[in-house]
C-alpha cells in the first residue's frame, strides 16, 4: 500500500512538472511572438528610424517605366503605390517614357538601381523598349498593356484590362523566359531588340501609313483602314536567305519573322509560331492581285498560313531578306523607316517575363479582386 502511495506521488510530481514545462514554453512563446509583434508595429510606427530602414531594404523593389501619352501617369503611379504597400514592397521607382527615349534608357537605369522587376506600362513599343534593356540579364519584365495592339500580353495571357491585377502579376506572377528577335537593317547597324514580330514591305507599309488620330479614337481598325489603301500595289523581289544556308528567290508583297504569332481578335498569323523554341517563324506574303489577297485573307483566318493560299512558313534561326527597293519595316508595330536589307536572328531564352500563376488565371477567372 506504502508502495503504491509512493509511486503514484512519483506520477503526480512528473505530471507536475511536465504541466509546469508545457505552460512555461507556450507562455515564453507568445511573449516572443509579442515581443516581435510590438518591433513590427514599432517599425510600422516610425519610431525607430534604422530598424525600419534595415527592415526597407530587405524587401522588394519594382520599377514601373509608363508611357504617359496612353495613361493618367501619376493616377498609374499611385495604384502602383498603393498595391506595393499592400504586398510589402518598397515604393515603386517611376519613370516616364518621352519621344527621345521610349523606355530603353529608363529600364536600364533601373537595372543600374537593381529593382527586383521592371514594368513596362505602355503599348508594344514601350514594351519592345524596355525589353531592349532586359535582354540577356536576369531581370524579370512585368508588363501593363496599355497599347492598341498589347501583342506580347495576348501572347502570353496577361491580363488586358485589369490594371490592378497586371501590376499584381508583375509583382508575383511566374517567371517565363522567352526569346527574343533581334533585326538589324545594314549589315553592320547595331540590332533592334523585338518580342513579337519584324516585317519588311505591306505590313510595315501599313504601321508607317496608319493615321495615329485615329488609331487612338478607332483601335485596330485604324490598321484595317490602311491596309484597304495599301493593298492595290506591285510585289518586289526579294532574297531570303534562312540560317546562311537555304536561299529563294521571289516576287513578294511582304515578309515577316515572328517569335509569336496571335494578333487581334484571336487571329493566329503564325500559328505553328512558339514563343521559347529558340526558332523564328519566317511569314512569305505573296499576293499578286486583289484577287489573291482574299486566299491569302483565307489562309490566316483558317489558321492556315504555314503552306496556304499565296502564303508559307519557315522556322529558323536566322533570315536575311535583301530587296532591290526600298521597303518599309516595322518592329513590333512601330514604322523604322525603309531599306533593302533585314537581318533577323532569335536569341534564345533572352528575356524572363512576369506571366500569371494558375493561382491568379483562376481568381482572375472567378473575378476576384487583386488586393
Ligand atoms: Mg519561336
């Protein structure tokens, strides 16, 4: 009986104890928890200047580069504020875009400041220039299409008329690397940076003829419009030579090398085009007359551009495409004047862009607001 007294006192002494060291740790827990709760708020607070610049720098910054012809730039810069507050990131460092320097200059003196992401808000031609400046470097693009095209956006399924979510995509969307083109029109010019598409002849004749007035009251239509002027005119002769190797020759309206291919209105110009294959799909538009255009009108809206009605298709990696006239071209919808020389080529893998998660293409799905 003695015995038994004895050892259940033992059991109730450890029980005791274990009970004393369970309530001691979580007590001691939550005072931690507190304690680093009170630093947080005091940070939050202002009051200890140093502990919250430490706390700054550790975290991210962006950089947003906005063309203000197409925005209210400062309402822009206050969303992005705003939502850069709200996900724990720096303010963001903003920069206009002017007509002397589209985004190319002010993206790289982002990276000079060694933000986390640089977005590009704008249409495609702000696009195409800050992702001059990102090329070959590990810094990631986010994109806020803003444009009449917004080319690049459709292809890689960022949002076109959520701003907040695009900004929000940019911040914690996914890095994908995708290639670039790169087009030069001497032999010995420094090379035009481009993501979606470099054409020479009636593509870029109608970019160089599209009125700008009314791109921005009608859209693409303003294209349509030019493209009827455009479409009564004679083919030129060209060279095109693909990878230094495989030559034709022949009488052509327009030739177009793509990285991607889908335009407006779900239309696929390239449709066996893949935005990271390491190839460039070379477009050969070769109408004669009116009549002809309809097939070739055919042929792009069946998908069927690769070996349709006046129109084929070549993967490569490099084209050369030499004209004994002077020809329009155009990088990703911007006119860059006329020559008789294009030189294409893909860097593969070039440039990591902020696309969405399957997490954010299901709220955005569902509507749910970003914030
Ligand atoms: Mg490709």
């Amino acid at each position: 009986m003695t015995i038994a007294l004895d050892s259940l006192m033992t059991w109730i002494v450890v029980a005791g104890i274990v009970v004393v060291l369970i309530v001691a740790f979580f007590v001691g827990h939550r005072t931690g928890t507190r304690r680093a709760l009170n630093r947080v708020r005091k940070y939050a607070r202002g009051t200890d200047p140093d502990a919250l610049e430490a706390a700054n720098s550790s975290r991210y910054r962006a950089a947003l580069i906005v063309n203000p012809t197409k925005t209210d730039a400062s309402q822009l810069a206050s969303t992005a504020e705003a939502i850069c507050r709200f996900e724990g990131w720096n303010p963001p460092l903003v920069i206009e875009t002017t007509p002397e320097d589209p985004g190319e200059g002010a993206a790289s003196r982002a990276l000079d400041e060694e933000v986390d992401v640089v977005i590009a808000a704008g249409g495609d031609g702000t696009v195409r220039a800050v992702a001059s400046a990102l090329a070959q470097t590990s810094t990631p693009m986010g994109i806020v299409p803003l444009g009449t095209g917004n080319l690049l956006s459709r292809n890689l399924d960022i949002v076109l008329d959520k701003t907040e979510w695009a900004l929000r995509i940019a911040l914690w969307g996914r890095n994908r690397n995708i290639d670039v083109g790169t087009a030069k029109t001497t032999e010995d010019a420094d090379p035009h940076v481009f993501t979606v598409m470099t054409g020479l002849g009636f593509d870029a004749a109608v970019m160089a003829d599209t009125n700008s007035d009314l791109k921005s009251r009608l859209g693409w239509l303003a294209y349509v419009e030019a493209g009827s002027r455009k479409l009564v005119g004679r083919p030129s002769h060209v060279k095109v030579t693909f990878d230094d190797d495989y030559r034709i020759s022949a009488r052509v309206r327009s030739v177009l090398g793509g990285n991607c291919g889908k335009l407006q209105g779900g239309i696929q110009l390239l449709p066996q085009a893949v935005i990271d294959d390491g190839m460039l799909d070379v477009l050969i538009v070769s109408p004669k007359n009116l009549g002809q255009w309809v097939g070739v009108l055919a042929s792009v809206l069946g998908r069927k551009t690769s070996k349709g009605l006046h129109t084929e298709i070549r993967k490569c990696q490099k084209v050369v495409i030499e004209s004994g006239e002077e020809l329009d071209v155009q990088l990703d919808g911007d006119p860059i004047g006329q020559s008789g020389y294009l030189a294409m080529e893909v860097l593969p893998s070039a440039l990591t862009v902020r696309v969405p998660t399957v997490e954010q293409r299901k709220q955005i799905r569902a509507g749910a607001w970003p914030v």
